[in-house]
C-alpha cells in the first residue's frame, strides 16, 4: 500500500513540475509540411485501425472492398467492464457481450468476401484504452511497418475517449517508426462524432489549421447495399446507425495534433454524456504515455 502511495505521488509530483514543459510544446506552431492528396487513397493498402468493433464499418464499410490490400486492428472489445452497458444491450455480463459483438465484426467483415490481414481485436475494455496507452502503440509499431501505405483512424476530437485514445496511438507509433529513420503510413483520419457544443455531431469533422483537405469518396448502389448489410450485423449496435448515410465515406489527412491540449474549448463529449474520465484526465494519460515512449516533442 506505501509503495502505491508513493508511486502515485511521485506521478503527480511529475505532472506538476512537467507543468511549463507542456505549455511550451503546446503553444509551439508545427513546422510546415506537404499535404498528401487522399485522391489515390482507394488503390493503396490500407490499415484501419479502430477502436470498437463497428467503428471500421461506420469509416470505411464501402472502401474497404476497393483497397488492393486491406487490415483492421480493433482496439478494444466494445464491452465495458463496468457500469450498465452490457445489461442495456440484453446481457448478463460483460463476457457475453463481448463475445457477441466479436461475432457481429466478424460477420460484417465476411461481406466483402476479400481476405482482410491483420483483422483481430485487442480484447482491451470498452473505455479502457486510456489505461493501456504505451503497450498499445508499441504493438502497433510493427504492423504498420507491415506494407500499408496509410493508417485510417480517429481523429482527436473528444467524442470518445477510446477514439481519442486510437489517435494518439497511431501517431506515437508512426513518431516511434519516423525515429528509427524509416517512413511510417500517412495518417488519414474517419470521421466519426464529436460535441464541441453540448450536442453530438456525427460524420463531420471539427476544422483543424494542420490537417489535410476532406476527400470525399462516393459509393456505388452495390457499395451502399453492402454497406447496409454490413450495418445489420452488428444488431447490438442498432441505434448507433441511425446516424450513419452510407451515400459516401469522408477521410483527410491527420493534423499534428497536441494531445496535451483539449480538441476543442470547453468539456469533452464522452464527459458530457457518458460520465467516466474527464478530458484532463485522459490528457495526463496521454503525456505520462509521451514521457515514458519518448515522444513528447512530436506528440504534446
């Protein structure tokens, strides 16, 4: 029990003095960069990686039949541990819950009827991921080494923590991989939903100076049905889709991102409407994360 105590003082006694460091790499302006055009982005190989089971769907569900080489890396199992979730959805305990929405991934994926390598989920808790941070970008390292030419994610926006959480996964593993001296995936992000306001908004982006213009990629009729289809498996997930067109799939390329800094002013959505961890928490996950990958210089 002291040893607990102590660590966690320690922690805190580092996030105080660690204070000035984090707002001068806040408030630095990212150097200038060439912005990738997504034009070309359905005949590249592509890797989503996501962070519940239906959110590659809800991004990517038509474009997925059109890459040459397709992988999706779901973070986590889509079940909380806690709380209520899984007795809401009509089961007993968060295994089964789990277990089902494994099942409902698996089947949307057989639709396209393509093989897609890597496809597995993590098995990390619904809301968990902030707690797995560091092991989770270092897995991730070598499968985007791997032959895909662009990473799909989430965007740093505050509408989940788990999405929030996907991010900066991703781009600590493409700083991880730029510091050995090789060139990582160009990071290209799905929208999905955020509440900068007080109110969901789903599919649409929040403007960012550093992030590359929207590409938007029309469906055919067959990609639409499919796409349909493919929202009917994940039946727990129902009311979730009724937000979702399937018309088109939006992508742009990843701004550099602050992660020590909140997405937008004022609180996060997953504080506002679904309790758990607060945005500032998360924010100190992230730089202790940071801290201990070396990548506080990129990433805060």
């Amino acid at each position: 029990m002291l040893r607990r105590i102590l660590a966690r003082a320690k922690r805190e006694w580092r996030q105080v003095a660690d204070g000035p460091l984090r707002r001068r790499l806040q408030s630095r302006s990212r150097p200038s960069r060439d912005i990738v055009a997504l034009d070309g982005l359905p005949s590249r190989a592509v890797l989503l990686v996501v962070a519940h089971p239906d959110d590659e769907v809800i991004a990517a569900g038509g474009l997925l039949g059109r890459f040459p080489k397709a992988g999706v890396i779901c973070l986590t199992n889509g079940a909380p541990h806690w709380g209520s979730s899984a007795k809401n959805a009509g089961f007993d305990n968060w295994m089964d819950y789990a277990m089902t929405r494994g099942g409902e991934a698996k089947a949307a994926l057989a639709l396209l009827g393509r093989d897609v390598t890597p496809n597995y989920n993590l098995g990390i808790p619904d809301q968990g991921t902030g707690d797995n941070l560091v092991a989770t970008t270092r897995h991730l390292v070598s499968r985007l080494k791997s032959g895909f030419d662009y990473v799909v994610t989430h965007a740093y926006e505050g509408g989940h923590a788990d999405h929030d959480s996907t991010a900066f996964c991703v781009h600590a593993a493409c700083a991880l991989i730029a510091k050995e001296g090789r060139t990582p995936p160009v990071i290209t992000e799905a929208p999905l939903y955020n509440a900068p306001d007080g109110k969901f908004v789903w599919t649409r982006f929040l403007p960012h100076p550093d992030a590359g213009p929207v590409s938007v990629f029309p469906l055919s009729a067959d990609e639409q049905e499919r796409k349909r289809r493919m929202f009917e498996c994940h039946v727990t997930q129902r009311e979730v889709f009724t937000n979702v067109g399937v018309e088109a799939e939006l992508f742009r390329q990843a701004p550099r991102y602050h992660f020590t800094a909140p997405p937008h002013p004022g609180e996060v959505g997953y504080v506002q409407f679904m309790g758990g961890s607060t945005g500032r928490s998360w924010r100190r996950q992230a730089w202790r994360a940071m801290r201990e990958l070396g990548v506080w210089e990129e990433l805060a």
